[in-house]
C-alpha cells in the first residue's frame, strides 16, 4: 500500500493510503480540490498523517460535530480555521469534500 503524500498535487482520487499511524485514507476529488485550494501548505495532510489526537491544543484527527461524519482534521495556527471532514467506509477514512469553517 503506498504512503499517503505529502502534496495534494500527488493525491489520486479514490485511491487508498496509508498513514504513519496506520490508518487507511482516501479521497474523493472534490477533497483534493479544497485541499489544492485551502491547504497550500500541507498542514491538513500533516495532521491526517498523524492520526487521532486529543482535541485540545493539538494538531491531528479529532471527532467531528457533522451528522454522518466521523472525524476531521485539526490543524493550528493563523488562518487555519477549516476542518476537513471524513467518514469511515470499510476501516478505510474518506474524505469526501466536506470542509466546514469554526
């Protein structure tokens, strides 16, 4: 299984990564799209890769608050204020390109 990368740029579209914490990502083009646009620099990808983390202070995978959502991406700092959402469908979290702002 390849790693998931580091460029939204290098992302295909429904094909599956793994992340360094062991879970199994996808995303649907839509995602790659906002990613492109919103997260130049990779930040959301980072915290993808990292997995689950406690939702204070740090930057990862917490719970989502939408309905049918499982978790989303955190990431800290100025102007990072959107949260990519993602959905588990067979062990496998999809993104499918839902991005809502807090």
């Amino acid at each position: 299984m390849e790693a998931l990368p580091n460029n939204w740029a290098d992302i295909q579209p429904d094909s599956v990564y793994l992340s360094i914490s062991s879970l199994l990502v996808s995303f649907g083009s839509e995602q790659i799209k906002l990613g492109l646009k919103y997260d130049r620099k990779g930040k959301h990808l980072k915290a993808i890769e990292k997995g689950l983390v406690p939702p204070r202070g740090n930057v990862g995978l917490v719970a989502s608050q939408e309905s049918g959502y499982d978790l989303k991406s955190k990431v800290l700092g100025k102007g990072d204020d959107r949260r990519f959402h993602a959905k588990f469908i067979d062990d496998i979290l999809y993104f499918p390109g839902l991005v809502t702002e807090h």
